[in-house]
C-alpha cells in the first residue's frame, strides 16, 4: 500500500565464496602453483587427474 516501506535483507554471497581462513595469509603468488614435484603426493595427484581428464577426452574414448 502507498505509504508503507518494506524492509528486505539481501545475502552477501561472498560470505560463502571467500577463502577458508586457512588461506588468509596465503600470498597470492602461492596460489595455481603447477610446479612438479615428484615427492608431493597432492600435486601428483592433481597431475594425474588432469592427464587423465585431458587424455580422456575424447569421442573415440567415448565410443
């Protein structure tokens, strides 16, 4: 009605999307690091994922 205002409360989404706190003095040059290293069971693993993936995709894998 004409007159009245209506209060809304709006989410900040970023709330949700910002780093854990655990990268919070992280610099950002440390960030996407794709160096190798042989002796860095989580970088080998993401290594392998995205040989795979990559291989992988294909039709004639598909298929």
């Amino acid at each position: 009605p004409h007159g009245q205002t209506t209060m809304s409360t709006m989410l900040d989404p970023s709330e949700k999307l910002r780093p854990e706190a655990v990268y919070a003095g992280k610099l950002e040059s440390q960030f996407r690091n794709y160096s190798e290293d042989p002796n860095d069971p989580l970088k080998e693993r993401v290594k392998k994922t995205y040989l795979d993936m990559h291989t992988n995709q294909t039709v004639n894998f598909v298929r």
